[in-house]
C-alpha cells in the first residue's frame, strides 16, 4: 500500500532535509576550520576536539529551542493582530 505525501507535508520534509543539510555543513566547516584555529591560538589541534564537540552540541540543543521560540513568538504576534 503506498501512501501519497500531500504538499505540505512534502515541504515539511524539505524543510527538515535541509536543516540537517545546514547541521551537517555547519559542523564540517568547523572541523576543517579547526587545524587553522589551533595553529592561531598556538595549540595542537587535538587538544580544540573538545571545543567542536561542545559547539555540535550546543548546535543540537538550540536548534529545537529556536524552533519552539519562534512557534511562541509567532503565536504572541498572531494575539496581539487580533487586539
């Protein structure tokens, strides 16, 4: 049985795509940016790994926290239109 996918649920799943797309670029740019940074700050880049792994983390926290901030803000801006 196949299950057709409505628009918006298409565009939902693109929109999802392309934030992990976005993740994934974010922390890759970091990753090769990261021997250039030790280098910099006169450090082995070994010893920054814990900097890339608190920023991913960091990254994975907020990406849903600012997902809900902007549902409760566009939800503030739809109440307040309607005063």
């Amino acid at each position: 049985m196949s299950q057709a996918f409505t628009p918006s649920l298409k565009a939902m799943l693109w929109i999802v795509a392309a934030g992990f797309f976005m993740q994934t670029l974010d922390t890759t740019i970091v990753n090769t940016a990261l021997p250039s940074m030790a280098h910099s700050l006169g450090r082995k880049p070994l010893e920054l790994q814990p900097v890339v792994v608190a920023y991913t983390l960091t990254m994975a926290m907020l990406t849903p926290a600012s997902g809900w901030l902007a549902t409760a803000s566009a939800r503030v801006a739809s109440t307040s239109a309607r005063f």
